[in-house]
C-alpha cells in the first residue's frame, strides 16, 4: 500500500515536485566583467548631458558622472553580450585602473558574493581585459588623505604635492619592465589559480599596451609578453640555493618568468603569443569593419559592439562557458 501524506502525495510525486521547484529558484548564471577604462566604457558620452556643460569640459569628466550611466552602459560590450548569452552581466571596472586593483576587486567580489556564502560557483563566469602593465598603485596616506593613489607613469595626476613628488620619482628609477613585466605574469597567474582552486570559469585578454612616450591611443600596441619575457632574462636579480645531493656546492640561478608564463592557459588567454591579440588590435584592423574604432582614446560604442561579437564567438568556439 503506497502512504500519502498530507497533502496527498506519496514521496516519489514529493521528490518530483522538490525537484521542479529547485530548478525554478536556480539563479541565472552570472558574467562578470572587470578592467578599467576600456572596459568601463570611458568617453561614451550623452550628447544631451553635454549641453548642460560649458564646452570645454574634459570628456572624461563625465565617465564619473551617474548621469551618464544609462546613456553609456547599453553601449558597452559587457551589456552586449546578453545578446549571446542568457546570463546577468555584472560589470566591476573603473577608470584609469591597474592590473593590481582590477585583480584585488575580482577577487572581493567572488569571494564576498559566492566564497563566503557558500554558494556554488558552477554557473559563474568571469572576465578580466587587462591594463597596461606598467601603471601601479599604492596606499597613500598623510594628514589629509588616506587614499588607493593609482599611478598611471605617462600621466601626471595628483592629490597632493608630495604624490607629485612621488610620481616624479618613480618614472625617473621606478618605472623599469624588470618590475612591471614580472608583476604582469604574476597577476594573471593568480588570477587563473584563484579561478582554478574555486571551480570559476574565465578568460582574459589584454585590451592594449601603452610603450613608454606612446601618448596616443594610435601609437599604443599589443602586449608580446614572450618577446618581452626573453629581452627581460639575465636583467632580473639572481639566486643561490642548495641542494642535499650537493650539500657542499651553492649553485646560481636567474630568475626567468618565461617557464611560469607557459603555465597561462593559451586558450582561455585569448589569442596568447598570437599576433592582433588584444581588443585595441582587434577593433582598429580593417578586416572587421568596424567603421569607427575610436571615441578619442577609447573605443567606441561599434567598437564595443564589435567586441561583445568577437568574445561570443571565442568563448563559444572554444567552449569557455
């Protein structure tokens, strides 16, 4: 005799109905996208908010403003991108960023939302464009401000006399590749390895390289770590170490990051160690008809629509997501 509870079910029609219900409350699957300007959308402006400006405020002045969201966010590649996939888009990127706090944000974000929720990771997909590597940041502080003071070397822009002084000396000594090109490696690296060890899917990609004195979007490039990893070898400090099978003997070592690039997935790096590898090279190269690439030193919103297709196309081509 079968026994019904309550409500007149036996536990196999229970079972059924629990289940209906559980795939009901699944969430959406999530995408999140971080960056900075490139990925932020900069210089995508309202042209009715401008009219309430004098003409000659910068444009970048408005990428800050509220205002201007929802003229500029549906013109972003992150928001394009539900063209292609049923998925909330969360975008976390901000102007002028490094690679540094775009990584410490991603990582916030996902471990604050899903980590220390224990909520499941398994429909979750993330997606870093990468800056230039040589901008930097540091924690400032003094008796005015306590601030992230984001060091962008070909820019001068402080809060204070003594950043300024700062700023000075770090592009006279600091700013050197034996420091930002190993600090690169160093931050996709961690970001893969995070998204490993938690199950995360993602990719990546390098939306340009700014060489030094290359102050014009048009002169920046892409980012051949390879190349930059083999001029880089011999220039980085050394090590001595030991062994037990040669407990008598130290032996000499330079450090070499090309090994430790090698590990980055080249696949869901986009295009690693290929030529036209980034979304500046992409959206500028005249095979993919994008009429107008550029808004200043940003792209455009066809320049984003044009991405948003590119990504779609990669990630499902090789099976990212």
């Amino acid at each position: 005799m079968t026994r019904l509870d309550a409500n007149g079910l036996n536990g196999t029609s229970k079972r059924m109905i629990d289940m209906t219900d559980a795939v009901k409350q699944k969430t959406r699957p999530e995408i999140v996208c971080d960056g900075d300007s490139w990925v932020f959308g900069c210089e995508i402006v309202d042209p009715e908010l401008q009219k309430q400006y004098d003409s000659d405020v910068y444009v970048g002045f408005y990428d800050f403003e509220e205002a201007n969201d929802s003229y500029r966010k549906p013109r972003v590649f992150s928001h394009h991108l539900q063209k292609y996939f049923d998925a909330e888009i969360t975008n976390l990127s901000w102007p002028a960023d490094d690679n540094g706090n775009i990584l410490r944000r991603t990582i916030d974000y996902i471990s604050n939302k899903y980590l220390a929720n224990n909520l499941s990771t398994e429909d979750l997909f993330v997606m870093i464009g990468w800056s230039s590597p040589e901008r930097n940041s540091f924690w400032y502080k003094d008796d005015n401000i306590s601030m992230n003071f984001r060091l962008w070397p070909q820019v001068r822009h402080f809060d204070s006399k003594e950043q300024e002084r700062f700023w000075e000396l770090y592009v006279a000594y600091l700013w050197n590749a034996e420091e930002y090109l190993p600090r690169y490696v160093l931050n996709v690296i961690q970001f893969q390895n995070f998204c490993k060890a938690h199950n995360i899917k993602w990719m990546c990609w390098n939306s340009f390289y700014q060489r030094p004195n290359s102050h014009h979007v048009s002169l920046w490039d892409d980012l051949d770590i390879k190349s930059e990893l083999e001029l880089l070898n011999g220039r980085n400090h050394g090590y001595q170490y030991q062994t037990t099978a040669d407990p008598a003997n130290r032996k000499n070592a330079i450090i070499d990051y090309r090994a430790l690039w090698n590990t980055v997935d080249p696949v869901r790096f986009y295009r690693k160690d290929q030529p036209n590898s980034t979304f500046k090279s992409f959206i500028q190269d005249p095979a993919n008809s994008v009429a107008t690439p550029f808004n200043g030193w940003h792209p455009s919103p066809d320049g984003h629509e044009a991405w948003a297709a590119e990504l779609a196309r990669y990630i499902k081509a090789n099976r990212l997501l």
